[in-house]
C-alpha cells in the first residue's frame, strides 16, 4: 500500500514538474515571437526626410508675373511636394534677380557667401539663365539683328554655363541639378519673323549640349509650354471676335504677364511647376534615396 501511495506521489510530481517546464517555456516563446514581430516592424518603417530646394536665376526664379507674389515656380514646387509621405519637410531658398545675365548670376555665385552656403547643403538645384543674355545681344544690335550676330555671343554664353556648372560642384557634388530652358515671348507677337524662333531654339541647344556633359543634370525646355499661348482657346477668341467686329482681334499670349507679355503669370509659372515636378518625379532617386 504504501509503495502504491509513493508511486502516485511519484506520477503528480512528474506531471506537475511538466505543466510547469511547459508553461515557462511557452512563456519566454511567446516573448521572443513578440520582440521578433516588434523589431520587424521598426525595420520596415522608412524614416522621412527634409528636403532643401535651392534655386538661383533670374526674373524667372524671382518670380516677376507671379500674381500671388511668393516666388513663382519656386513656391509651387513645395506646394506639389508638400503631401509627399517620403518627406518630412520641405525648404526652398530663391535667389532670383531679375535682370541678371549668366555673367551676373556666376558671379553671385562665387563671391555670394550665403548662396554659396545654400547650394552646400541643398538636395537639389534649380537654375534659370539665358533669356538675358539673349534680349542684351538684340537690344545691342536693334534692327541690324541677324542670326550671324548670336554665333559669338552665343559660344560665350555656352562658356560661362559650363563655369556655373564647374563652381556649383566645388560646393555640392551630389545634388542633382534642374536647368530651365528659354522661351520666345515674342512668338505670338512677331510669327512673321521666324528667325528669332531659330535663335531661342540655338541658345536652348547650347544649354542642353552643356548639360548633357554633367553628372546629375538635367534640361527643361519650356518654349513649347509658354511661348505658344493656350492655343485652342486663342483661336475661338479669334474666331469670335472676327465675327462680331471687322477689326482685326488683338493676338495675346495667356500664359504672359499682362503688364509686360513677357513673363508668365499664374498659369505660366504653374506649368513651370509642373515640369519641373514631373522631371524630378523620374529622377527622384537621385535626391529622395
């Protein structure tokens, strides 16, 4: 009797014993699958990043004709940027001067200490010259103007960009650099005069050729975007008023400052926004790793 009271014992000991191992085992198991779903998921989170804009130019990165005066194109990248979920915050510097040639804006750039400070730690760059430099070789020949009288100025323009590109460099080697093209203001105006359109098309050519040359640079033409006008409703305007008036209908580009026809204005400055957005949606990997 009392060998089968020891074996009982014997057997609930064993029992108990391998509840208990079970438990505890299960236990600490359950934790370590925890902390395994835990660091999971931390490494799968991506963190955001701020992001720096800088820009340098001319009255087009100033914004002269933008109606709601915050910097035309400049303002409504950030604007179109602004919901991304892969960034944290979005910066812009504008160092837009209007009126200055590809010789004043390389200057600024090599003795300006706080654009030089900017372009150290921006992300990305965006440069606006050229159509300065073009309207100082008209203005300077007036009505001797030929398509010979831009050969000369034009290989000089193409000189100092390759500067401008070689001084950007010395301070940022990484962020990936975004150049407007020019447009023809005059195109509506003077389509009579053909030859000014071969220049525009000349001078964008020679920029191009320079950016090609460079790592992470890239062209953005906007002759085809602003110089046209909205077309197809240019042309029911005209056919209206052709109807209703025996004058002639005043030709008038829509997407150029009222005030001058020669800068854009909200909408011009809007579909600047717009392509520059979509070229650095296709290269965002050079700036938003």
């Amino acid at each position: 009797m009392k060998q089968l009271k020891s074996l009982v014992g014997i057997v609930l000991f064993l029992a108990i014993a391998t509840f208990v191992v079970f438990q505890v085992l299960n236990f600490f198991s359950g934790n370590e699958t925890a902390t395994q779903k835990a660091v999971t998921k931390i490494t799968k989170k991506v963190p955001k990043k701020d992001i720096s804009i800088v820009a340098v130019g001319d009255s087009l990165t100033e914004g002269i004709g933008d109606g709601t005066a915050t910097g035309g194109y400049v303002s409504r990248i950030a604007d179109l940027y602004a919901k991304d979920k892969k960034i944290n915050d979005i910066t812009t510097a504008n160092y837009g001067i209007s009126g200055n040639t590809s010789t004043q804006i390389l200057k600024r750039i090599q003795t300006k200490t706080d654009i030089q400070d900017s372009l150290k730690e921006a992300d990305v760059i965006v440069l606006t010259f050229g159509g300065n430099d073009l309207m100082k070789v008209i203005k300077s020949q007036l009505l001797k103007v030929t398509e010979d009288s831009f050969t000369k100025p034009e290989a000089e323009y193409k000189e100092r960009v390759k500067t401008i590109f070689s001084e950007i460099r010395n301070l940022n080697k990484h962020a990936p650099i975004y150049v407007y093209g020019i447009y023809n203001p005059f195109y509506l105006y003077f389509s009579d005069v053909p030859e000014m359109q071969a220049v525009v098309d000349s001078w964008n050519e020679a920029t191009t050729s320079v950016v090609d040359e460079q790592n992470k640079a890239h062209f953005i033409p906007i002759n085809d975007l602003l110089s046209k006008g909205n077309q197809v409703e240019t042309t029911k305007k005209e056919e209206k008023a052709s109807k209703n008036s025996d004058q002639t209908p005043e030709i008038v580009n829509d997407l150029l400052f009222e005030e001058d026809s020669f800068h854009p204005n909200d909408e011009g400055y809007d579909r600047m926004a717009k392509a520059l957005y979509e070229k650095m949606q296709a290269t965002k990997t050079e700036w938003l790793p």
